[in-house]
C-alpha cells in the first residue's frame, strides 16, 4: 500500500518536477530566504521564481470553469503582486529576484527567445501577411480607442484633458519603461514640474490597463473555443498557398541540444543587431530586431537546421519559464500600491472602454482583413498591455506564445507612436 501511494504521489508534477523533489526544493529555498543566504545572482533569482511560478501556474491549471479563462497567467502574475503588497517576500528574496528579472533583464532574453524562434519557425508567407494586416487594426483602434475613452471620462466629469493625458495615453503607450517614463519626462520638460510627481500619476492606468486586457483575452480565447470558426488556433491571417497544409503541421522532431544551443547565440546576434541599428536610427531596438528576424526568414538566410533549432528553443522557453516569469514579474513590476491609491468606479471604466475599444476593433477589422478575429483582437489588446511584460502575460493566457512577434510589433510601435503623438500634442497646447 506505501509503495503505491509513493508511486502516485511521484506522478504528481509541480512544473518540471514530481511533488516530493518540488517540495523538498522549495523548502530549502525558503530556509535560505528566512537565513538570509540566497544568492544575489542568477541562481538565486532562478530558485525564486520557478517553484513559485511553477506551483501557481499547476493550481491555475487544476481550477475547475476558471482554468479556462487564464487562471494559470492570472494567478503567476497577479498572486505575487498581492504577497509583496501585504509585505510576505523578505528582502532577500525581492533582492535575489531582481538579480534576474531586473539586473539582467531575463523578460528581454525570453521575449527575443519568442521572438527569434516563432518568426525562424513561421512560413514566411503567414509571417509578412500577418504584419502588413495588423498595421491597420492597430493604428484604427488607438485612434477609436482614445476617443472613446476620453468621452467616457468626461461623461463622468473629467476633462478631456486630464482624461487623455492621464488615463487613456498611458494605457496605450506600450508599458511602463518604454511608454510611461518616456511620458512623464516628456510632461515634465513641457510643464515644468517634477518628473516622479507624473510617473506616479500615470503608472496605475498602465496596470489597470494590462489586467482587463488579460481578462478580455481570457473571454476572447474562450469564446474561440466555443465558436471555432472563428479562431485560428493560434494562425492570425486567413490565406491559401502551396505547403500551407505542411506549414501549420506540428513539427515532431526529436529536440536537437546542439541545434538549440545555436539558437541562442542566432537570437543574441538579432537582438544585438537591433540595438546597433537602434543608435542608427533612433527607432526601438527589439522592433528593429523583428524586423532583421523576418529579413532572414523571408530571404532564407539560415539553414533549415539552424532555424528548426530556433523553434524548439522557442518551445523550451515558452513550455517551461513563462509561469515562472509571470511571477517575477509579479513580484517586481506590477505595484499594487500605486493602483489601490487610484481606485473609483469612473477610472475603471474608462480604462475598460479604452482596452475594449482596443480589442474589438481588430475582433472587426479581421473580417474585413481575413484575419481570424479571435488572434487579432488577442494582437489588438497587446497595445493596452504593459510592454513586454504585458505580451507575456496576455499570450500566455490565451495559449498564443507563438504570436509574440505580432504582440511586440502592436506594442512598441503602437506604443511609440502613442507617446510621439500625445508629446506632440501637449506641446502644442502648452505652446
């Protein structure tokens, strides 16, 4: 009777691990925590943050009705945030975490694994046909959505103008490093007040932004699998061509250490081509990377090896470090704090008009675009995420990691193109 009852627990898996090893794991590492022992470095960082995704993630996946709404995303991100909020995590703990999500930005190095590796194993016809499509939704619905949202402020007696400048622009300006900081010093120069008086100020709308965005996912994708036909299982564009059959097949091949191995020095090169190209420029590096990455898939500027390669590091990436990632994330970036201090019933709705706005103008636009209006409304609600971290958060939800280059296109130069015009505006109004 013990043997058995051993033999069945040893087939319970927490993440990676059967629950014995897990616990005796994660038990070792809160001791070290409490000590005040764990490592300021990669590994400790790492020791953080994958028992913890790992365990949130598995109870997400076993909640009955709510698992199939993003639960296991949900929980990753959103639990951590509450336990620093109500102070549980020590210092040591935060401190390891930021090591590896922070001082070595590990978010960066996951979403140029996506990146790199979903674009290398995409047929380059679906790759070029989802990118010149989802221009239009994208620019549509920034525009709709900040009319919209402005209007919905000032029925509730806002200004239009603190409605635009505060509430919908940071919602949309592609997250918190790329689109808030990048805001506030842009207000602070032109009204002349202190900088963190407005990071302050616009931080919480980005949030609050990124949570509904990962919950009109969580409907979109259920209502994909309810109403099939209109999902393409993670295919944005609707388009027939020769080998289109064998390019949506799933590829069974054995993984190649040695291919995968090559992969990541291919997406260090990309990512790093980005940034000199950025100084060029002065366009967004990872955007740049995208496009230097759709260059050498479309002109077969690597060997079917090397980018098969790619694929399956994409596929160890994604299958096993984004709960993980979702909760150092939760742990660092997502402030509570800030979005308790903003909370009435006016500034939630208006931040849920903006992503709404947002989402079902690619759900709508995809009829017109032969896009599957399920995946261009998941694309669409990435402009009202937190930057990278929102991507993450909203793909993982929907099981759509495969996405990410659309999300990070939507994102950064939607984003950006929100603070050029919302900096170009203040200063025409503050001339």
């Amino acid at each position: 009777m013990s043997m058995t009852k051993d033999f069945q627990i040893n087939k319970i898996y927490i993440g990676s691990l059967p629950l014995p090893i897990f616990a005796i794991c994660s038990i070792i590492v809160i001791i070290a925590a409490q000590l005040d022992m764990l490592p300021k470095t990669l590994i400790g960082g790492f020791a953080v943050i994958l028992p913890l995704g790992w365990f949130l993630g598995t109870v997400g996946q076993n909640i009955p009705f709510f698992k199939k709404f993003g639960a296991p995303a949900i929980l990753s991100l959103i639990v951590p945030s509450l336990l620093v909020y109500c102070g549980v995590f020590d210092e040591n703990t935060l401190t390891a975490a930021k090591m590896l999500m922070k001082d070595s930005n590990f978010l960066l190095f996951y979403i140029a694994s996506l990146v790199c590796g979903s674009i290398l194993g995409m047929h380059r016809v679906i790759l070029i046909q989802g990118f010149i499509r989802m221009m239009i939704p994208m620019l549509l619905g920034m525009c709709l959505a900040a009319l919209v949202g402005v209007c919905v402020a000032v029925a509730f007696g806002d200004t239009w103008e603190h409605a635009f400048f505060y509430t919908v622009s940071p919602v949309m300006a592609g997250g918190i490093g790329e689109g808030v900081l990048q805001l506030s010093n842009a207000y602070s120069n032109i009204l002349e007040q202190d900088y963190d008086k407005f990071v302050s100020a616009l931080i919480p709308a980005t949030v609050v932004g990124n949570f509904f965005a990962i919950t009109f996912t969580a409907i979109m994708s259920r209502i994909g699998e309810v109403k099939p036909h209109l999902s393409g299982h993670g295919q944005l564009v609707k388009i027939e061509f020769d080998g289109l059959t064998d390019a949506l097949k799933e590829d069974k091949t054995p993984l190649d250490a040695r291919a995968m191995s090559g992969a990541v020095m291919i997406l260090a090169t990309l990512f790093i081509f980005g940034m000199i190209l950025e100084k060029i420029t002065h366009f967004p590096g990872p955007v740049l990377m995208i496009i230097a990455t759709a260059f050498v898939k479309y002109f077969r500027l690597l060997p079917e090896s090397v980018e098969r390669g790619s694929q399956q590091w994409y596929k160890f990436i994604s299958g096993n470090f984004t709960f993980p990632l979702m909760a150092g994330l939760g742990l660092l970036y997502i402030d509570l704090g800030s979005v308790v201090n903003v909370l009435t019933i006016p500034y939630f709705i208006t931040i849920i008009s903006v992503v709404f706005t947002v989402s079902m103008t690619g759900f709508v636009c995809s009829f017109f675009l032969k896009m599957y209006p399920v995946e261009a409304s998941i694309i669409s609600s990435c402009q009202s995420g937190m930057g990278g971290t929102g991507d993450v958060a909203i793909l993982s939800t929907a099981n759509r990691m495969n996405l990410m280059p659309f999300a990070q296109v939507a994102t950064r130069l939607g984003g950006a193109l929100m603070v050029i015009c919302t900096t170009a505006l203040l200063r025409y109004l503050h001339m």
